[in-house]
C-alpha cells in the first residue's frame, strides 16, 4: 500500500496530501487504474482526519487525476487511454488508407511543444494572438512569411501582395468569391484537384477541361480554349500536378503565360503539394507577378491540422481578395499564424521538410520494388500516379481493391467534365503510418493488377 510522505510540505494538510499523491501520479509511482488507500486506513497512518483524507481524494479528481468507483474506492485515472479516447476521430477509414495526401508526423509534435512553451512565457505576445484585427494581420508575421518566401522564390516579394488564409482550400475559394461570378468560365487541367472541382460546382463557375499528355498541360489546346471561352482564369498545379505528378517544364510555363497575356487570363498557380527540394522550380509567380495568384499552404509540408496558407497576389488586387477574405472569415487566427512564424524562424519547418524528404524517398525505393514509374517528367512527392493494364479502369480497380482492405482514389474522381478518364489511380505513400503498411498494401495492389490482367 502506497502511503505518502507529507512531513514539511507548506499549507494545509489536505493540500499538502493532494499534492504529494499527484507526484506519485506524474512520476508513475503511482500506476494508472491502481486504487489509492482506504481513507480510514491513510487517515490513521497519517494522524490525520477522514474529512482531511476525503478532502485531499476530492482536489485529485478536481485535477482530473483520479476518479471514485461507487463501492470500490479511488482510482487512478488512465490518462492516456482516456485522451485516446477523447482525440479519437468521429469518422475513420478502416483498411489500408492509400487516398489520403498528407505529411507523416515526425518531429512536428517536439516543435508544437517548444513553440507553445515559447508563448507561454510572452505576455505581449500571448495578448497579440488573442485580440482581433483586419485581414493584413500582425507587421511580424507578415514580415517573416516576405522573409521566407523571398528566400525560397529566390525573388523579393513585396509583404504588401501577401495575405494569410486557413490553407489552400481557403485560398482557392477566396479567389473565385473575388474574381469571378457565377457561369463565368474558368480553364483547368483535364485531370484536377477534386476539391477545386467540387468548389466551383458549388459556386456555379463554369469548368471547361484543357488537354493532357505526359509533360502537362497542352498550350496549343489551352489557346483554343481561350480563344473559344473567353475564360476569367487559369488554374494550374505547375511545380507538381494534381493527380499525376508531372512538373510543368519551364518551356510549357512560357507558353502558358504568353497565352493567358494575350488573352487576358489570370493565373491560379496551387503550390500546395509536397515537392522535394530537389525538384523545386521557379514558380510562374515570379515570372509573371502580374497575373498570377499564387496558393501555398504549410498542411502538406508541417501537418495536416495546421490550416495556415497564404496567397501571393498582384498588388493591384489586394483591396478585392481581403475584401472577399472578410466576407468568409473575417481575419485568419494570429495564434496560428504565431505557431507558424516560430517555427519559420527557429528553423523547424526546415527541419521537418527535410525529414520528409528522406522518408519519402525511402517510400519511393519500396515503390519501385513493385512499380515502374517510365514518365521523367514526374516528380516523387506524396503522390505515384499508376496507369493501368488493359481490361482494368480506375473505378473498377478502386471497387477491387477496396474489397481488399485497400484505398485508392481512381482517376474517375479527378476528371472535369466530360474529360476522359485514363485507366488509372492515384496512390499515396504517406497514407499509411508505417513502411510495412505500405508495403502490404502495394503487394495487394500488385497481386489484385496480375490477377485481373
């Protein structure tokens, strides 16, 4: 029987005993689910009253530290379980998740932990992140996400053409409220991002697909389409292309951007993926300022719950895209942005991008065990866009596979409009937790395509 030691602890008794019984606790002296002393018992080889006793046992369960079991006594509480419990997702995917596009968690959980410890001891800081403002947000933040930007554009970017968002999604949909209404016209890939798809059918904004082949976007057949429609924008995933993660050459970029000049067509350039250092290019944004909104977001390259993007803009927009900004949200939550500042300064962010750089390629080597990806022009980031034998299409192999206990998004899901739909689908290598898991899953997936072929 634990019996604690409360000689020379300040205050009162019970306070002294609660204290001393929630060390034990913190320290594991104390396991989780064990019962603590009868009171009568503690009482008496304390030389203390019941009533101290049962006082100290209430201020541990008002700490949430234990928990009275009617007829049975005081117990421990299991904490862990029971934060388990209460962060479990409503909703979950049962089998093997190969659809879902996300950055694994590494060392993300150390820096939110430094970062929050960092705020906690900033009075003028904490007081900032919790007070309103306008859509341009707080001078520090702005300055350090030009600073940041600028490095990695290898170009300066005027602080006054950048505003924050709740993630590339946020961004998407500000764009569209601002610069287009409803059926008016907007170009994309044949193949695209779904919630893009999904937004502007909301919207009512009209999507007219432009051709593919293996390098990208066909600029002969985006002329026609400008010419045809005479569309408001262009959205485009350039540096790595939504589902099939081909990269945009620079000679395809030039072409793009003298068509949408004379034509009149402003640019949505989503830079929201994932893309290793050593694949990233010079982004269309700073070849053509003027017509580009340039998307990024640090969901894919920090953590999926960090809804924090940002959008690069011509400067003689930005008075309509806040204004759209504030119809949707008011202003975006300086708290966190704060997070994301820190950890552009300390140097995390780097850190957890490197990270995911060596464990992606780690994937991709156990992705061309079972896979040969012949296209030069795709880049190996979250994604491995895998066509297909004959008689198999995408639907199909998806409805096989899922059978199977495995997840894939079929190139169903990415076609605008009456755009056809390759045998295909798109596999995530960040989808599962671990390597084995992934390595099941593409032995299933390799199995199923030798079976059915």
């Amino acid at each position: 029987m634990f019996i604690p030691d409360i000689s020379g602890r300040p205050g009162p008794k019970f306070q002294a005993l609660a204290d001393a019984l929630a060390e034990a606790i913190e320290s594991s002296e104390l396991k989780a689910n064990s019962k603590l002393p009868p009171q009568r018992i503690l009482s008496y080889r304390l030389g203390v009253t019941v009533g101290t006793i049962t006082r100290a046992y209430q201020e541990l369960e008002r700490r949430g530290l234990t928990e009275p079991k009617v007829g049975s006594g005081t117990y421990v509480k299991d904490r862990e379980a029971e934060q388990q419990s209460f962060y479990n997702p409503i909703t979950t995917r049962s089998g093997i998740d190969l659809a879902v596009c996300r950055p694994l968690l590494l060392s993300q959980q150390h820096h939110l932990s430094t970062a929050l410890q960092e705020l906690s001891l900033e009075p003028v800081a904490q007081k900032a992140v919790l007070d309103y403002y306008s859509a341009d947000g707080l001078l520090g933040h702005n300055q350090i996400l030009q600073q940041w930007l600028s490095k990695k554009m290898r170009s300066e970017i005027d602080n006054r053409r950048l505003l924050w968002t709740y993630g590339g999604q946020h961004s998407l949909t500000t764009i569209i409220q601002a610069l287009t209404r409803p059926s008016d016209t907007i170009l994309v890939e044949g193949l695209t991002y779904t919630e893009f798809i999904r937004t502007c059918q909301h919207s009512e904004r009209k999507l007219v697909p432009v051709r593919m082949d293996d390098q990208g976007i066909d600029p002969d057949d985006l002329e026609l389409h400008c010419k045809r429609h005479k569309p408001r924008l262009l959205y485009l995933t350039p540096a790595i292309q939504n589902p099939t993660g081909i990269q945009l050459n620079d000679s395809r970029r030039l072409k793009v951007i003298e068509i949408c000049r004379r034509y009149k067509v402003m640019i949505i350039e989503d830079d929201v993926l994932y893309c290793p250092p050593e694949n990233r290019t010079t982004p269309i944004v700073t070849i053509a300022p003027d017509i580009t909104f340039y998307v990024g977001s640090f969901s894919k390259y920090f953590a999926g719950g960090l809804r924090v993007g940002y959008i690069v803009m011509p400067l003689h927009f930005k008075n309509t895209i806040e204004k759209a900004l504030r119809a949707s949200c008011m202003n975006i939550s300086p708290l966190m942005t704060d997070l994301v500042c820190r950890w552009l300064r300390n140097g995390a962010m780097e850190a957890v991008d490197n990270e995911i750089a060596m464990e992606l390629k780690a994937r991709h080597r156990l992705f061309n065990q079972y896979f040969h990806q012949p296209n030069p022009a795709t880049v190996p980031g979250f994604n491995c866009w895998l066509k297909l034998p004959v008689p198999l299409t995408g639907y199909s192999f998806s409805k096989q596979l899922s059978d199977k206990g495995v997840v894939v998004r079929e190139a169903e899901m990415f076609t605008v409009g009456r755009y056809p739909a390759p045998a295909a689908i798109r596999i995530s290598l960040t989808g599962p937790s671990s390597r084995n898991e992934l390595k099941t899953g593409l032995e299933i997936i390799k199995n199923e395509i030798q079976r059915s072929s």
